[in-house]
C-alpha cells in the first residue's frame, strides 16, 4: 500500500497538466476517486475481493507505465505542461475595492466553474488542504494546491454555498474548527470549504462529505429545541438543558456558567413577546450578521419578528450547554450613519509655523494621566480632571471624575473619553458628570495598544477576543454611546486614522479604507514587506518605506504618488505647503517635493530622537532628557532645554506654543 501511494502521489502531482499515458492516467484517477469515496463518504463497504483486484491491477499496471512516465517528464516540455507557473499576482501597485465578502463569492463561483486560471489568483503561497479521511495533503504549494484542487472538483457537481442552505446550518455547530471557513454542499453531500489569511487569500481548503460533519442524532434533537423555542415550552426547553449553561447576553455584562433554571428564566423572560423565531437561515440580516461575527456561527440561530436573535449549541449528551441571546441592531445596525468628515480633524501635522525660543512656564502635578487629543490641554490627577491654561500652566478649572487605574484618556468634541479593557466612559468637560458608558462582553476587550480615533462626532474603537475570534472595529455615537456599526477585520490594524475615510494599516501591510457611514470597504492594497517597515499617516498621505523603498500613497483612493529607493526608517514626517519633511531613524531629515518625491534639501541630526513636533523651519525633538529646536534653515540647533525626566509625552501642540508632560511635571515652551 504504501509503494501504491507513492505511485498515486507521483502521478497526482501531474495528472491534470502532464499525460504521459492518457489511458493509464484516466484509470488511476478513477480508481484513486473510488478509494477515496470508500474511505470518506460511502457508507457501505464494497466486496474485498473487489479492491484487492483493483490495487492489484493498479500496482501491475503502474510500474511498468510510470518508467515511461517518468522519462517523458525529463522532457523539458513536458515539465513545462506539468509544473505551470501559478506566482503570486503582484498587487502591490493595484488598488482594490473588493472586499473580503465579495472575495468569497467570486472564489465560490470559481470553484464552481471550475477556473483554474482564477482560483489560483486568490490561493496564498502556501495552502493547507485536508481531504478527510486520506492521507492527504497538509501543506502544499500553491501549484500543487492548485492541482490537488482541480482534482477533487473534477467529477463533482456544483456546490450550493448560501448561507440558508439546510445542510449546513448544524456543521459549525459540530464543527468550531470551521468557524471562518466559507461552506458549500453538492447534491451528493460533498462537502468544501475555505478560509482566508489576513492578506485576503486563500490558505485552507477543506474536502470532506456532509456524513463526516453532522451528527444526525445532535441534528434531531437540535430540531426538537428550536420546537420547543418557538412554542416557548417551559418543561420540554427544562429537559433539553445541561445542568450548567454558559449564557451570552451579548453587550450586557450577564451572565457566564450559571444554573439551568436561572438560564432558562433569562432566556424566556427575553423571549416572551418576540412572536415566532426563523431559524432557517434565509433572513439577509441574520447572515450579514454571521458574515461579521464567525464566533456566533457555533451556534444554531434564529430571529425573531422583533429583531431578537437566539442561538443554542449541543453538548456530547445532546443537552443545550450554550445559549447566546443578542438584539439584532446591536450586531447590524439598520441606518447609515450620516458622516461628512471634510470639516473635521484630518489628522498628522501640516502648515505648521512654529519655532520654539524659550520655556515659558513649568507646573508639577504628582500621578498626572495625560488626556491624548487634537489640542489638548487636560490631565487627570487621581479623581479629578484638570484644564491647564496653554499660557501659564495655571488650574482654569477642576472637574470631579471617576477614575479607574487601567483607563487610557482621550479628549473628544464631546467630553472626555476613557477606556479600559472592559468599558467606554465619556464624562462632560464643565461639570465632570457621566453622559454615557459602554461596557464589552463576550471575553472581548478595547484594545488599549491601539488608539481610538474621533470623527463626525463618533468614535471608532478596535475590539478583540482570543476566545472569540474577535478582531474588528467598533463605532459608536459620541453623544449617547449609541453603537454605529462594526466591521470584522481579517488581522490586526496597527493604527486607526480619521480621514475622509477611515484609515487603517495593519500587521499584515494591507493599507485599507472604510467607510465612515457603515464600515464597508472603499479601498485596499497590499504593501511590499520587507524584514522591517514604517509607515506614517501625514495630512492626506500614507508614508510607507521598507528596507528597498520609500513610498507616498493618497489616501483619498490609495494611488501610489511616487517611490523611490530607500533604506531607513521613518519617525516622524510633516506637510509644509508643498513640502514633505521626513525624519530617518538613521539621523536624516530630508525635504522632499510632495508630488515627485524629489529631494530638495537634507540634514544629518542625532540618532534615536523623539520627534515632538516638525514645523516649516523647526524640529523640536527629545533625546535622552533634553529638548532641542533645530533649524531646518540651517542646520543649526536654536534652542535647548533639560526636561525633568526622560519620560515625555506631547499634550498640546499649536501654531504658537506647545505642551510637554515630562514624567509628572508639565512643561510649557513658546
């Protein structure tokens, strides 16, 4: 059996391109089709005289033909035919405006017409495929991916891969494996499903049968809750529940494990005026919400006339161990939001004329918290929040706060925000109360590495969960707290920028735009990675350089603008007119034209600078404890100042002064 593998794989790994003996080549693939039917799908077994006869003639038959298969390969045209070139579409200089949804249907139509030209331009370079309940495949390449997929479709007819189709509805129940993976089933219950990396390709491939998926006994009794559900049968949901249910009321802070009667008390009292409950999987709101949320895909789902959705899963003694309870609107809100960013905060410095001289005062305040904003001028200090005048450092004005020690402050148009892992709070700027709180759920936590950003009186958040699968963006109406829309995300965004749009770039260098009204994508493009990389968002621009290039892109529809080669990082980088003013973090700052990307004029400065602020003529930066104004004129440093600590935090930044927190102690320059 095992040279008989051998001799399968070899061939395999040519058969669709490569025919050294067509004959030969068209009976091993139907008896290798067959051995895998037997294996995974067929439920009865075939005589054993049968397949000994089959693996017997294969084995004599195949020797003697792979000889002459093999020296036909060495044939450099016939290893032409047999190893096409599938590369990586370059995408690099391509913008996008397809999205992750859009992705999946086009790569399920794919597979149904079976395109090879275009399945291999979703397929990563590498893509791990498991037929189940074969030896086969672990990781491949992505032209042997490509031929193992084209094999397996070969005799299979078109797969139904909607979200309402019945089949299905119990797999990832059964199957939390599967949570991300798009699912279709043909009319012989084959089974495939794939799922994406987090540069919007292609890196899991499942073939299997819907027999190894389902349990039909868990289907039976999954059928037999949903009755009980809907008749809001007491006794017979009673029967159905393990003696532990772990409950989600989804943005509520109930309730984890508890008690099947306490559970059940929850869930009816939610339930007692919904009307009847769909669970069929053909409401478009219900799937659009499963689409953004593949964690609550464990579970068996339905929607009630009244925009309650209910979800239960099974556990190995079909008992109802898990209930999820949600209100639609909270997972997709149902309006757009009305957002015209043009007149808000554009984000990065631009036009800025300022030249620091002098220290003009010096305040301290033990335990100070900065308040991070546009122009800030707030600290927190223990259970109060303080305005500090620009001017002279002095108090303008104490607000009594509650304060939390894990919170991150943001000062917004509409008050003061903190966050913690666990909640949102924004208290009002005159009298300090509370206008309204958010707290997560669902073992998902604010991210505190990765800041918020504010536009159109909204606020948009990054949201994750381990557990959950969670990685995506969050907005919610700065005046009541009120949850604007989500967007799953496929990987982690380093930063979140306000824009137009909203701009993300995330671990994976895929640069992306979202839509401020709803989350939906406008624009994506992939970055060239090389072992390090920076980027800098600056006033309508992304920077972006790597150990080879230096690029400029638009943010408002991610065109490349200029690139040229590079080697540094970049720290910092401004907008002057029609300037762009980079800092290295080799000890360079060069001006460059922003439209060409041409050099105009470039410095040399200290190594490993932190760079405060980069107006027309100056750059005010810190190195060790020391503030020091260099002139971009002349190459000469105008002013120096020894901060208190090595600690040092910009909080407030304008055309005429700044302030610097340095450890607790504020500093005003001018």
């Amino acid at each position: 059996m095992e040279n008989e593998e051998k001799i399968i794989k070899a061939l395999r790994s040519v058969s669709p391109y490569a025919e050294p003996n067509s004959a030969f080549i068209e009976h091993l693939s139907l008896d290798l089709r067959n051995r895998q039917k037997k294996q995974a799908y067929v439920p009865h077994s075939r005589s054993f005289n049968f397949a000994l006869f089959s693996t017997l003639a294969t084995v004599i038959l195949a020797v003697p033909l792979l000889i002459i298969g093999m020296g036909l390969l060495s044939d450099p045209r016939t290893e032409d035919a047999a190893n096409p070139d599938f590369s990586t579409v370059d995408r690099t200089e391509q913008v996008l405006t397809s999205d992750l949804v859009d992705l999946r249907v086009e790569f399920a139509s794919y597979l149904n017409s079976k395109d090879s030209v275009e399945i291999a331009k979703q397929l990563a370079d590498e893509v791990y495929i498991d037929v189940a309940k074969t030896f086969c495949c672990g990781e491949l390449s992505k032209s042997e991916a490509l031929l193992e997929v084209m094999f397996q479709l070969e005799d299979k007819s078109e797969y139904d891969f909607s979200l309402s189709n019945e089949t299905l509805l119990n797999v990832t129940i059964d199957n939390t494996d599967y949570l991300d993976f798009d699912l279709g089933v043909n009319a012989e219950g084959f089974v495939i499903g794939y799922s994406y990396t987090d540069d919007f390709l292609v890196s899991r491939i499942l073939f299997t049968h819907i027999n190894n998926l389902v349990n039909q006994q868990k289907a039976e009794a999954t059928s037999l809750v949903i009755e009980n559900i809907n008749q809001l049968d007491k006794e017979g949901l009673e029967e159905s529940l393990a003696q532990e249910i772990d409950l989600v009321l989804y943005n509520e802070s109930c309730c984890n494990i508890i008690d099947k009667n306490d559970a059940l008390a929850i869930v009816v009292n939610r339930l007692q005026n919904t009307g009847s409950i769909d669970f069929s999987g053909t409401n478009k709101d219900l799937n659009f919400a499963k689409s953004r949320y593949p964690a609550i895909n464990a579970y068996r789902l339905g929607l009630s006339d009244t925009g309650e959705i209910v979800g239960f899963a099974l556990d190995s003694e079909l008992l109802v161990n898990k209930i999820f309870v949600a209100k639609l609107d909270e997972l997709v809100p149902q309006k757009e939001y009305q957002c015209d960013p043009a007149s808000d905060y554009q984000g990065g410095q631009a036009d800025l004329d300022l030249v620091v001289s002098e220290q003009s005062w010096k305040s301290e305040f033990a335990g100070s918290e900065s308040v991070i904003g546009i122009d800030s001028n707030y600290i927190v200090v223990q259970d109060k929040l303080l305005k500090i005048g620009i001017e002279d450092g002095l108090i303008k004005a104490s607000i009594p706060i509650t304060n939390n020690d894990d919170e991150s402050w943001y000062e917004t148009s509409k008050g003061v925000l903190a966050v913690s892992e666990s909640s949102m709070n924004l208290f009002d700027k005159v009298s300090g109360e509370l206008r309204w709180k958010r707290e997560n759920s669902w073992q998902a936590t604010y991210t505190q590495s990765i800041s918020p950003t504010f536009l159109c009186e909204m606020l948009v958040v990054h949201v994750f969960s381990e557990v959950n699968r969670i990685s995506q963006l969050e907005a919610y109406s700065l005046i009541d707290g009120t949850k604007l829309w989500t967007r799953n995300l496929q990987g982690m965004p380093e930063k979140i920028f306000p824009g137009k749009e909203i701009l993300i770039f995330d671990s994976s260098a895929n640069l992306y735009a979202l839509s401020p009204a709803n989350g939906n994508l406008v624009w994506r493009k992939s970055l060239r990675v090389g072992q390090e990389y920076s980027f800098q968002f600056v006033s309508g621009y992304t920077l972006f350089a790597n150990s080879k290039i230096l690029s400029l892109y638009n943010n408002a529809d991610g065109a490349l603008v200029w690139s040229k080669e590079g080697e540094s990082r970049v720290l910092s980088a401004s907008v002057y007119k029609s300037d762009l003013i980079i800092v290295f973090n080799d000890g360079r700052v060069e001006v460059l034209d922003l439209e060409t990307g041409r050099s105009k004029s470039e410095n040399e400065i200290e190594k490993d600078i932190q760079v405060l602020y980069i107006s027309a003529e100056s750059l005010g930066y810190v190195i060790g404890n020391t503030f020091k104004a260099y002139n971009l004129t002349t190459g000469e440093t105008d002013f120096t100042f020894k901060l208190p600590s090595e600690t040092n935090t910009l909080l407030h930044l304008g055309q005429e002064s700044l302030i610097v927190k340095s450890g607790d102690t504020l500093v005003g320059l001018k």
